[in-house]
C-alpha cells in the first residue's frame, strides 16, 4: 500500500502547500476516526484484558492461555451482537459465570478490571495533538470527528484531551454504541456536518469500519492508520490500495501539499 511521503518542507511551506492541496481536490471537510485514529483506545483495553486473564489465572480451573481465548472469543460474538456498549463487558464475565464454577468475589473483581477501561484517562496516538494543532492553525478545512462509542465515554475523552483547543463538541458525531459502524453510519456523519463524499477527506485505523465504508460513499481521498498496536481481528479486511494510502498518524496528512510543489 502506498504512503504518504514526507518530503522536507517548512512549517510555512507545509501550511500554505497543504491549503493549495485542500483547493485543488476541494476539500472542505476533514473527517476522523476516534479510537486508535486520534487517541489510544486499544492499548487500554489489552491492559484491562491482561489483568483479566492474570486474575483468573489465579482461580484452579484452567491454565491462563484458554481464559485468554475464552475471553477473546466471547468478547468477538458480544460485539457483533452489541456493538461497543460498555456493558457488554459484565455480559462476558456473567457468561463465564455460567460457563464456569467463578465465585462471586472473583466475578466482582474482574467486572472492576473491565469497568476502568471507561474511566483512566486515554492518551493522544503519537503525533496527534501536533496534527491537530496545525489544522487548527490553518483554520479550513473544518476538523470533525465520526467515533462509534457512547456519550458519556466520548465526552470524557474530549476533556481528557482538551479537544475543546481544537474543534466544538458539535463538530464530534457519535455512532450507536449499540450498533456497528458502517456505511450508513458515515453517511449520517456526513449529512450532519453537511458535506457530499467528494468534498471529504476520510481517515481511520478501522479497514472494515472507517477505510472500506468511506471509499464505497465516494470518498476519493481516504487514509488508513497503521499503529504500532495491533487491531482488532474482527475489523481487518483488505482495501483497495489504489484508492488508499497508509499513514502512521494523521500528523503525515500535514505532507499532502507536496504532492503540488513537487508536481506528484
């Protein structure tokens, strides 16, 4: 997959050759992913996962590996069947519950493990902040954010991170925690800061929530994040790599103007 080069270029040159970039290919609406796009989401929840399995392990019914791929399993099928509502996490310990001869302190405890994914505060994905400094700098286009994950998180994480320096908590659009993000969910992001496919530029970390739906509306300018931290099995899907290209954070978007001066 191609990528988007870094060619050296000032901080001015950069500013003025990626506004000439957004004219060119009217751009006039940046739209991103949230979790693992802008701040790290994945990362946590591995950290809450590993204190899961290390608990459990305690407990003389099996070896820590197979917790692992119990919980891994039944977190897959929770998902498709209730998306990223946070209480899906209580639905996986009750289920293990019932698969299992738990005691009542040990289902407590790794309930507790699960429910402070939604209240340690989350870091920026490496280059962020600076990304986000200098499209707020440049003013055009708008900074919006298309997140699947419910109010209440996504509000803290908008603190959590001072997102106020940078855009309104009306320019963040949430999809149905209940639901999957898809197509129609992009759509209705689009609609909402009104603005037609064409004029958008479309990046995530997600091929099968964020990259594959935004190329199928249209979008001709998509850009899928590659973290050093591994996705989710269940939202890999292949691309199509002659419409997108690879990046490691949104901050690489700041380089696009390049391709005017130097004619790409």
């Amino acid at each position: 997959m191609k990528q988007v080069e870094k060619y050296p270029l000032s901080p001015v040159e950069q500013e003025l050759s990626f506004i000439s970039w957004c004219r060119k290919n009217d751009i006039r609406k940046l739209l991103f992913d949230g979790d693992d796009t802008l701040w790290e989401t994945k990362p946590r929840f591995n950290i809450q996962m590993e204190k899961c399995y290390d608990l459990l392990a305690t407990v003389d019914i099996m070896p820590r590996e197979n917790w692992k791929s119990e919980i891994i399993s039944i977190n897959d099928s929770l998902f498709e069947a209730h998306g990223v509502n946070p209480q899906r996490w209580n639905l996986l310990v009750e289920e293990l519950a019932l698969r299992y001869p738990l005691k009542p302190l040990v289902i407590n405890q790794a309930k507790d493990i699960f429910s402070k994914i939604y209240t340690t505060p989350l870091p920026f994905v490496k280059g962020t902040e600076e990304a986000l400094k200098f499209f707020r700098k440049i003013g055009k286009p708008d900074i919006n954010i298309v997140t699947h994950a419910g109010k209440e998180w996504t509000w803290k994480k908008y603190h959590w991170l001072k997102l106020d320096r940078f855009l309104d908590w009306d320019n963040v659009y949430l999809v149905d925690e209940n639901g999957h993000k898809t197509k129609e969910s992009w759509l209705g992001g689009m609609d909402y800061f009104k603005v037609e496919p064409v004029n958008c530029l479309g990046a995530g970390d997600s091929p099968r929530a964020d990259i594959n739906p935004l190329c199928e509306l249209g979008v001709e300018h998509c850009f899928l994040i590659r973290n050093s931290f591994d996705l989710w099995s269940l939202h890999q899907q292949s691309v199509d790599e002659t419409k997108v290209r690879s990046i490691q954070s949104i901050n690489d978007l700041r380089y696009l103007g390049a391709e005017i001066i130097f004619r790409k």
